[in-house]
DNA sequence: CATGAATGAGTTTTCATTCAT
DNA sequence: GATGAATGAAAACTCATTCAT
C-alpha cells in the first residue's frame, strides 16, 4: 500500500512562488486532516482551501498519502531539530527540569504543527510511523539521559514513550479553557512530582 | 449530519438467531475498525468478515455511521456500568487506591472492547460524542470525589479528563511487549504517587 | 421483460380467509402505487400496510409485476363489466346523453379503483397494455356506436380515445376543491355541447 | 424530502465544451426517462448514452431528482418564456382562436420536450411541482382573460387547467397514426366549438 | 507551472426474492 | 398457509487520479 510513489518527495519546487504554493497546500492539507480526519478529507477540498486547482495539488504531491508524509515528515523533522537544540541545555538539569522544558517545547510545537499527532497515529501501514515513533522516543530518552541525578536504567525511555502522548491530553479538551488549563497543570505537576521522588 | 437514520437502534432482533448475528456482526466491525480505522474500512469487508451477506448486514445496521454508533453505544454502556459497580467499593478509598483499581478496570475493558477509543475520538461529529466523554468524565470524577481523605477541589474532574487517556498509551506499544509492561507500571506509580503527594 | 411468471394469475386461495388476505394485500399496493408510484413502492411497504408478511405476500403474487398485473387486470375487468352493463342503457340514447353517463361511471369508477390509470399508464411493457387500451377504446365506441342520431363515421373510436382520459384531469387538482368541481362541470358541458353540434 | 442537494443546480459549465455536455446529458436523460420513466432509468444508462463517464454526470447532477428537476426546470422555464410571447399576440383574439393558438403552442412544444409531462406529474414530492403547474395554469389562465369577447369569470382559469392536460392524449397514442390526427382535431374541434357556443 | 473537466474503480445502500422454520 | 431473516444483484454515488489545454 505504501508505495514507491507515495513516499516519494514533492517535487522541490525551484521558484519562491513555487515554495509558497506548496506550503499553502500543505497547510490546508494540515487544518483539513484535523478537523475531519485523513480519509474524510478530498483532494479537492485540500486544494480548495488553499486557492488551488487540483491539478496543481498533483503537480506537487503525485498522491494523497505522499501529501499526508510529506507533512508528517516535514513536521517530524521539525520536531527533531526543536529536541536536538533542547540536547545542549538538557545537560545537567534535573529530571523535573527537564520535563517541564520538554512539556513547553511540546506544547507549542502541538500548536503550530497540529496534524502532527493525527498523521503518526494513522491507522494501517505500520513500518514508516513506527520507526518515526522509535526515533522521536529516543531523542526525548536522550535527553532524559542527561539529568542530574541521572534516572533509573530504562525509565528515561518509558518516559520517552509517555510525554508525547500526554500532550494531546488537555488539547482535546476543545471549548472548556478552564478544565483544559488546569488538566495541563496536573500533568505537569504529576510528572515533577514523579521525577522529584526518584525513580526505585 | 448525524441524522436520525444513522442514530437508528439496530433492529433489535427478536430471535436468539439474529441477537448472534447481530453480535458477530458487531464484532467484526469493531476488529476492523481497530485494524483500518473507520473510514478505510468497507462495509462489505464487515459483513464478510462475520460471514454474513451484505445485505444482512444493513437489515440490523442501516448506516455505516449507524453501525459505528451502535457498536460505541453498546461500549460506553458498558463501560458505564463497570464504573457504577465500582461506585460501592471506591467509598472511603485512598485515591491512590482508586486510581489502581480504575487502571486495572481500564486496561481489562480496552482489553476487551478494542474499538471503544477510535470510535469515541472519531474526527468530525462533536456532540453526540462529547456527551459520551463528558459522562464518562462525571463518572470518573464521582469516583474520585469519593476518596479519604478528600482531594482538592476539581482535582476529582481534572483526574477524570487524564485517567482514561492514560490508558491507550502502552496499548499503542505494539510488537515491544518489555517497554509496553515497564511504560504501565510507570505511568500507575506516577498516578499513585502524584495521589498519595497531596494537592496542592 | 414481461415473463410468464409476471402475468401469472395469483395461486387462488381456496379458503375465505385467504381471499380477504389476497384483496388486502391488492388494496395496499394500490394505495401505495397511487401515493409513491409503482417503482418508488417497496414489496416490504406493501406487505406491511396491509398487516401481512413479505413471505405472505409472494405466497399469492410470485412477482412485483404480477401484483401491479393482477390489480391492473382486476381493475380492468370491473371497468369492462360496467362498461357492458351500460351497453343495453345506450341504445337509442343521444350522443350527449351516452357521454354524460359514461361521465358518471368513469367517475365513480375511478374513485373507487384509484391505481388504474397509474397502472395502465406505466412505462416500458407496451404490449399487454396497449391491448387494454384498445379493448376499452372498443367498448367505449361500441358505447357510442348505438346512440341515435348516429355520430359521424369513426368520431365513436376518437371519443373513445379521449373521454376516458379526460376524467383525472380534474382528479390532479388536489387540494383546490372548487376548481376542480368547475373543471369537472366545465369538460362535461365542453363535451356535451361538442355532441349536441353534430359532428361536421 | 426535496432536499437542498437535490434541488442544486447542475454547476454552470464555464466552457463551450461544458454546454455541451450538460445538454448532451439532459437529452440523454430525457429521452430515457421518457422511454422507461424516471426510476426504472440508471444513471449509468444516462450517461453511457450521452458518451460519458458515470462521474462526469455526477460531476454536474449531484442526484438523479437533481437532474430530474433540472430539466424540469428548463422545460418549464421554456414553456413559459413561450407563453409569454403569447401574450401580445393574444389580445383581443377570440376566444376559440386563442385556445387553437395554444393548442399549436403545446403541440410543437411537448414535441420538442417529451419529458416534460412526465417529469411533471413524477409522484411523491408535493410542492415544488404544485407551483410549477399553478404558475403554468396562471399564465394560461392570463391568456384566455384577454380574450374578445370576454370569457364567463372563471372559465379563463378552468380552461388552463384543462388544455395543457387535452394535449397528450394524442401523443399517448403511439403506433396509430390515423386515429392519433383524428383525435387531435377533434380535440382542437371540440374546444373551438365550446369557447364559440359562449360560457353560460 | 497551472488548470479543471473527465474518468472509472470502488463504496455505500436498496430491495425484490428465497427459504428454512 | 404464514413468517421474516437472509441473500446478493444492481443501483446510486464518491473521489483519487489523469491529461488535454
């Protein structure tokens, strides 16, 4: 199912104009994904919304899928390159510390990026998310690893495998900004408290 | 858009005959669900699945969307009684305890009612199923407000929101069956302790 | 199209019982076929209204086209006794005076057997219908042919061909009580005066 | 019933090729619908019979009734630009001139547009097709009023409930040439003779 | 690069008809 | 005779994808 053709890049576009119409697919590829969900969402209404015509959506991204990892990718490596500018200041900070900076970053990267979660929760094709999945939860274990007092062996990857899911939480909380806030504090604090304790 | 059609009871069959059907039917829907998702998953497929003909399958379920509610419906009716049996017990409990034993009651319902949260996060339709989590919420926060000694005011609710999205997050570890049991034991010593702390 | 299954008279029932079922059964469907059209009407629809099961409904009509066949052909032969027991009353009659009863019958008779014209008029089979028509159109002018003074050579068949499809069109103005009694009386007397003139 | 979806208009082709495909589907569509009525019609029929692809037909008919009324709408919209063009020239007419000029007027146009009728007296949705035929019965109803001498009140309005249904009686009479001609003239015979005796 | 009309395979849905009870 | 669950062929409708302009 996932074919050659479906991972293949979009073709880079050379002109700025080009740039930009791309983005604009993709960020309405991006709305459209979270309020309806991928396969609910038509090509033509994604080009729709971005002022396009379908055939320029094509010209582009040569398949839905290909559309949906390229966001995914893009957005992907977006956040890997947010987590390995945390890698620095992680350095000796301790492990509450760095879940809470780890919570900030997460949080506005959800933001700005909201169709991330959507696109690497995908049902079908395992393979592709998986490894995606493995290497978001290393990094952030990476950066567990750093903590003083370093964390019990392993705990830095369970947690790897926990923050990120945590995040969506409060987000799906829509149209109840108290409860949603405070859920977000709860978490945080439930996560600094655990990692106060220590880890036996 | 969700119109009476698709909110139809199924037929609710009178021969013990067709209560099997229908069950089989229900069950195959919510496997495929889980393995495809939703939308990629054909009705067709369903029915073949539970070796039933096509048409069988719409003489109990009228709407694809109607089979998705009905299997939903039956789920959090479920699940709602698993939590109106805990009522009783949870009196007077720490709300660590109550906590643990919510986890345990969690993890085995999911265990068995597989479709349960891709159905209740289906993207699109608010309403219908925001009342669903919103009871399920109330259900949860009845339990905790039950604790000795009490908890903090919207403490109770706010655990009610994150509790059972807890749940699904070692469920996702597919194929790493190590990280999967050590992510569980993790996240429940976090909630125990985040309890057992206080909450200011 | 029109298969021998399809103008195969319904299995007569031997019992009362079974008889009072048949004519039910005739009544509903003709109902419907008025109310939604004959396509447009569903065997369960039919069964159901008039209190039966779908089985119990192709235990006497093997097909949907036997049904509307049967009640087309039992409407049919009604019209075409009457239209013989009006024979002997005709003769001598003027001509104004045989279209003003044949008024009154077609009038009553079609209150009282309202799927006939929808069901002779169906599209596709020509053929079966097509010979209805022309052994009304022959009653009708054989009608026509005694009444004294004679009409005109072939102005009996033309009659023939036009008085019976003048009667729905004030039976189509439902909802307008008045115009359509003015309409009646309006094509009666247009008639009457057409037959009083002679037919140069 | 009549949905909004339904009633939508075929998306206005922009281009000349477009025009042309549209009424290269309505035509198809008509004439099927006369052929074999409306249900018993396919879509895939339609199309195949205009040289297109079943989506392309979709692409300007969102439904079948869609297109139904679409054409509806234009034969409708037809006829009644025709009539209107009547008006001028029906001033001061007598009355039995006016109706033979509407009878020449339903003649050449039912020929052009034999689905009309049909389309028309579709069962089931009341409503929109109710105005259709009172709009059609008031601007016939407006040409008899300017008839010289002026014709009994009510009639004007009796008379336009009727012509418009005297016209297809011959046309039903498909396959008999000689005896279709002889009831058109004696139609148009009778009216004449009706409208010159005077309305009392 | 850009466009949007056209395509047709694939889905959902309907309903006449059958048949075991 | 009576029942109604079950069937599956056929119809309506959708939408990713192509391609001529």
């Amino acid at each position: 199912m996932a074919s050659e053709k479906a991972r293949a890049n979009p073709r880079a576009p050379q002109q700025k104009r080009g740039r930009e119409r791309v983005a604009a697919l993709m960020a309405s590829a991006s709305m459209l994904f979270v309020e309806k969900g991928f396969e609910a969402t038509t090509m033509t209404e994604i080009a729709a919304r971005a002022g396009a015509a379908i055939g320029t959506l094509y010209l582009f991204f040569p398949t839905k899928e290909a559309l949906a990892n390229a966001i995914l990718a893009e957005n992907a490596e977006a956040l890997s390159a947010e987590l390995d500018a945390l890698q620095e200041q992680a350095k000796g900070l301790a492990p509450a510390a760095i879940a809470d900076t780890l919570f900030d970053l997460l949080g506005r990267f959800l933001a700005t990026h909201p169709a991330y979660s959507a696109l690497l929760d995908l049902p079908g094709d395992e393979g592709w998310r998986r490894r995606m999945r493995a290497r978001r939860r290393e990094q952030i274990a990476a950066l567990f690893a750093q903590a003083q007092p370093p964390l019990p062996a392993g705990q830095a990857e369970r947690l790897a495998a926990i923050v990120p899911q945590l995040m969506p939480i409060p987000l799906a909380l829509v149209g109840e900004k108290r409860l949603r806030d405070g859920v977000l504090e709860e978490l945080r604090l439930m996560l600094a408290r655990h990692l106060q304790t220590g880890g036996d």
